[in-house]
C-alpha cells in the first residue's frame, strides 16, 4: 500500500514515534511518505521511507527558557508576547493544512495516517479529505487537555469530536485509553478503535553504537557510581514533579543519591516554584535540573547515568521516555494512571505507585537504591519487552492487518 504518514512535529517525541514508525511500515513492503515539518531533526538518520518537509512551521522547542512571572507587569507583557505569537503561528499552520490538503487530494495515497492533533479546527480539513475519498486514521496519542482544567477546556475537548468522526480506524496504546476514549466520544464505532503497542525506542541505541561518548557525569559534577534518579521527558504540570521532590526529600535523609530532572519546560510549567520546592526541602545539594530540550546524542549517556528512571504522573495516556528506559534497561517507578498501568508490571520491571503519594514513591525509590540485584533483574527484563512485545515490527504487522481489512471492506 501507499502509506503517508503526516506528523507535524519534526523534532521530539512524536517525531521520533514518526520517523521509527514509518520504519517499520516500511519494512513490511509498503511504499512509506513521512510529511513533517521543514525543521526536520532525523534528516541525517537512515530512512527506507521518503521524507516531504513540506510544513513551514516553527521550531516545537523555544530554546529560551523562563520561569513564569512574578509580577503584574511582566506577566501582561508576557501575554501579550504569547497571544502574538500564538495568532501568527495560527496563520502558519491554517496555510500548512491548506497546502497539505491540495496536495494529499491530489497524490492520493491508499492510507493517509496523522498523528496527534493539536488544534478542533483541523477538523475542518480533515472532513474535506475525507469527502473527496481519502482514507484517513490516527495514533491517537492523545484525546484530553491535561495541562487545562476548567469550563472552557472542557467545551475545547468536545469540540474535538469533530476531529475523531473522520477517520476509519484510530490506533490506542492501551486498552485502558481506548475505553477512556469510547466512553468520552460513544458517536465514535467501537471497531474503528483498535489496540497497538507504544512501539521501543530503539533508535537511540543503533545512535549510541555509532557515536562519540558523552561524559555528562562530569558535566553534572556527579561523583564516580553515584547513584542517579532520572526524570526524563517534558517538563509540564501533569507530570507530578512536586510529588518527586517531596518523595526525595525522605530518600536522601537515607540514601547518597542525586535527583536529575532532565527535559524541555512547557510555557505554563512555573520553574521557579519548583526551585523554591527544592530549596525548602533542603535538597539544593541533591537535585540537579538540565532544563531544555536534551538532544538525541545525549539520550543514551543520559541513560547510563541513570539507576532507575521515575515517571510520577498525574496522568497519563502513554509515554515515550518509559519506552526510552526499557530500550535501555532501566527499570522504572510510575504512577498508577492511564495506559502506564498495562505497561509496567509491578514487582516485575518496576513500581506502579498511586497518584501524588509521596510516601509510596519514596518507599520505592529507596528499595530499589538498595537492592541493585533487583535493579540489574528487572532492567535486563526491560530491555528483552523491549525486543520483544515493543517491537516495531509487530506494532507494523497489527496496523498492516487493519489496514488490509479497510481496504477488502470498501
């Protein structure tokens, strides 16, 4: 089949979800277009798909970094810098879809395959390429605001039926999700939601077996063996980061250990709040942060440092950096929330912990610290779920089987 693939992030996690994805499509014998943004960070990667860079839109990582304001002034000319740029980069991305829509129309591909979308009035253009015959699906990565609470975020949620009611199959990570999703949009049919594993991300390994070295212990002033707490990902509010600092705080009255929260910060994550938590916890000594978005050469160094890595969630549909962590053979801690609890067997390959319990984390934190036979059996199995239940290839062979089906039914 002709398979386009359109991810409108060309840098992160999504694009690195893209790009393995289309991989493995690939490798099943289909003929494989990824469309992504200009700005494109795998260009120098292998590719046994094509590559069109036809979106201009804008870098997804600003690489200026900032608390949010303390004052009254600062805080209006924020807004009105934020509401600026958020009106001009709405110009951007309507000219985007416009162009992507004339193009699809007329290449028309078997299968044209989005990933998540950010926006309701995308909707718009989906219902014209679906009236003019294409077929269209998601990986439905994402179907609630989690950083918005609120009247108004909820009607932003209803608005994005109008999304979901265009495509013939949406893929789910979890089963969990896919109920979530069926209960929140019952006009959606049930057999066009589909269950798929988060695909590895192997990736970073073939990169590090391939690349120079790294030595982030010295950046970070990290002694020789010193054991490592990782939080890995994007930094934003859902991602319960209070809740890691406070559990550390009960870990290091007991334990030599340094927490590292490594990670790009979302424009409503407010850092300073987060640094004064640190500072009242008396962790100054004990918590380093590397805020920004941590480029793929320094994934896998990062991973070395790390003796487990810690996902304390509010919520959650999925994540990538759990993938990332069993890639490596790492074990994990997570909160009990969303498709995590299908992903991590706790006891086995980790902890699942329940949400914003401080305590439970840090009890587990601390076992794991101190039992590094646990941490060595439970990581070694990771990395073997990794090669196995994540691979891509069968993420690729489910999807292929849906794909067929859709085409013998009409």
């Amino acid at each position: 089949m002709r398979i386009t693939v359109v991810e409108q992030n060309g840098t992160g996690g999504l694009a690195h979800y893209a790009y393995q994805m289309c991989t493995a499509l690939a490798n099943e014998g289909h003929d494989v277009t990824l469309i992504t943004a200009k700005l494109y960070e795998l260009e120098n990667f292998p590719h046994n798909f094509k590559v069109d860079r036809r979106l201009d839109l804008w870098d997804l990582f600003d690489r200026r970094v900032e608390t949010l304001p303390r004052n009254a002034i600062h805080s209006l000319l924020r807004t009105i810098f934020w509401q600026s740029r958020r009106a001009f980069r709405a110009l951007k991305l309507i000219n985007a879809w416009i162009g992507l829509t004339r193009f699809l129309e007329k290449d028309r591909p078997d299968i044209v395959q989005f990933g998540k979308m950010n926006f309701p009035f995308e909707a718009f253009f989906l219902a014209h390429m679906k009236r003019s015959g294409l077929i269209l699906t998601e990986i439905c990565h994402e179907f609630e605001r989690r950083e918005s609470t609120g009247i108004f975020a909820r009607y932003i949620d209803r608005l994005y039926r109008g999304i979901f009611t265009h495509y013939t199959a949406i893929f789910f990570h979890a089963k969990q999700n896919r109920d979530r999703f069926l209960t929140l949009f019952p006009e959606i049919p049930p057999e066009r939601a589909h269950l798929i594993h988060h695909g590895n991300e192997g990736m970073f390994l073939s990169l590090a077996a391939n690349q120079v070295p790294v030595d982030l212990r010295s950046r970070y002033g990290l002694k020789t063996d010193e054991p490592v707490v990782l939080f890995f990902g994007l930094l934003a509010p859902s991602k319960g980061l209070p809740v890691l600092i406070r559990a550390m705080e009960a870990v290091c009255r007991e334990e030599q250990v340094k927490l590292l929260i490594a990670g790009y910060p979302a424009k409503n994550m407010d850092l300073g709040e987060l640094y004064d938590l640190v500072e009242a916890c008396g962790l100054k000594d004990s918590v380093i942060f590397d805020v920004r978005y941590i480029p793929i050469s320094e994934v896998s160094p990062l991973m070395d440092l790390a003796s487990m890595v810690v996902l304390p969630y509010l919520s959650s549909t999925q994540s990538g950096s759990l993938q990332v962590a069993y890639s490596f053979g790492r074990p994990v801690i997570a909160s009990r929330v969303g498709g995590l609890t299908e992903a991590v067997e706790d006891g086995k390959n980790g902890f699942l912990v329940p949400v914003n319990d401080a305590c439970a984390l840090a009890e587990k934190i601390t076992l794991l610290l101190r039992d590094p036979r646990l941490r060595e059996r439970m990581g070694q199995y990771n990395k073997e779920q990794s090669e196995t239940r994540y691979s891509w290839k069968s993420v690729a062979e489910t999807i292929t089987r849906v794909y067929l089906g859709i085409r013998q039914s009409g």
